[in-house]
C-alpha cells in the first residue's frame, strides 16, 4: 500500500503576498500613509490583520515594503530616465514619466511618496524621515546624471548640478501634487513644456 507522502508542516498562507502588497500599494498611493487605516487596507488586500502582520509586519513595515514595490514598478522611470543621453533629455523623460504615472486613468493620482509625505502626527515620523530619504536619494541620482553632464560638455562648465537637480525634482513633485488635485495631463505637459524651454545648452 501506499504511503501518502505529508506536505510541509504548517498552514499554507492561503492568500498570493505578491497580489496583497500591490493591493497595499495602491491603497497607500491612494490614500497616504496616514489616511490608509487597517481596516482599509487589509479589505483591500483579502486578508484578516493577524495575517497582515504575519506576513509583512506592522503598518510601517508594510509601507516600506510598498514604497520599495512603487520605486521599481510605477516609479522606475526615473532609473529609466537616468539612461537618456542628454541632460535635456534626462529631464524631459522624469518630467514625463511622472505627468504619465501620476495621471493614469486606472491609478491612483499623484505620487505615493509625495502624498504619504503629508503625514503630520508624531506616529508619522519614521514615514516622513524615509520619504525625505527616498526623495532626496533621487535628486542625488540627478545630481549625479548632470555631474557627468557638465564634465562631457553637455552642460555649460558654469551650470551648478545640484541646483538643477534640485529644480527638475521639486518640479516633478509641484506636477504630482497638481495631479492629485486633478488637474489634467494636457495642462501638466504644458507647465513642463514651458519650464524646460530656457534649459542651459552647452
């Protein structure tokens, strides 16, 4: 006869963890760290909070791991735009990576670090200090790009990369903010447009 073989021990998860924390993710973009309760996310996610804490740990462990899931999924643009092989052309692509994600029909509107960012109690904090993190990680990043732009002539010699880094980023954020606001693809294209019309040329 036989012997059935046994399956491992302990009780299968029972839900995809992949699904969940995208679920996850779109509820904190929608929402905001702090808007986005328990009960709202574990509804969107199928799952009870035991397992909810089981598989991702707190709340604040959950949105790390959802930022980290927003960074390489509908914020990979900028890794994406960091490849372009002008300044111009660097900035061009974030300004329209970000008006294309922020504006996506069936998303949620604005950017999930610039709308999580708002929290305001001291329950927030660690949020706050990790957004500040991931936002200025990412101006870094262009700081960088146009670094190496002024060193192959790209850029004028007298250009101070920080400070353009620092104006594409803060004009990235200024067009999610608008976009959560729902004001219109068109209309965020155009501000883009006319912000980048007096770029520095070599």
């Amino acid at each position: 006869m036989a012997i059935k073989q046994r399956g491992p021990i302990g009780r299968p998860r029972g839900f995809d963890a992949d699904d969940a924390l995208e679920r996850a993710m779109l509820v904190f973009w929608e929402h905001g760290y702090e808007g986005a309760s328990l009960a709202n996310l574990t509804e969107a996610m199928g799952i009870s909070a035991k397992s909810l804490y089981a598989a991702f740990g707190n709340k604040e462990e959950l949105f790390r791991k959802a930022l980290e899931r927003y960074t390489e999924g509908p914020s990979a643009y900028l890794s994406r735009a960091m490849e372009e092989p002008t300044a111009l052309g660097v900035a061009t692509a974030i300004l329209t990576g970000t008006i294309r994600t922020t504006t996506r029909p069936a998303h949620p509107h604005g950017c999930l670090g610039v709308q999580s960012a708002l929290a305001a109690s001291d329950s927030g904090r660690g949020v706050r200090d990790l957004l500040a993190a991931w936002r200025n990680d990412g101006c870094s990043r262009v700081r960088e790009r146009f670094q190496r732009a002024i060193d192959d002539g790209d850029l004028p010699p007298e250009t101070d990369p920080g400070l353009l880094a620092r104006y594409v980023t803060t004009l990235a954020f200024g067009i999610a903010v608008q976009a959560a606001s729902g004001v219109g693809r068109d209309e965020l294209q155009g501000m883009a447009d006319a912000a980048l019309r007096n770029w520095p040329l070599p």
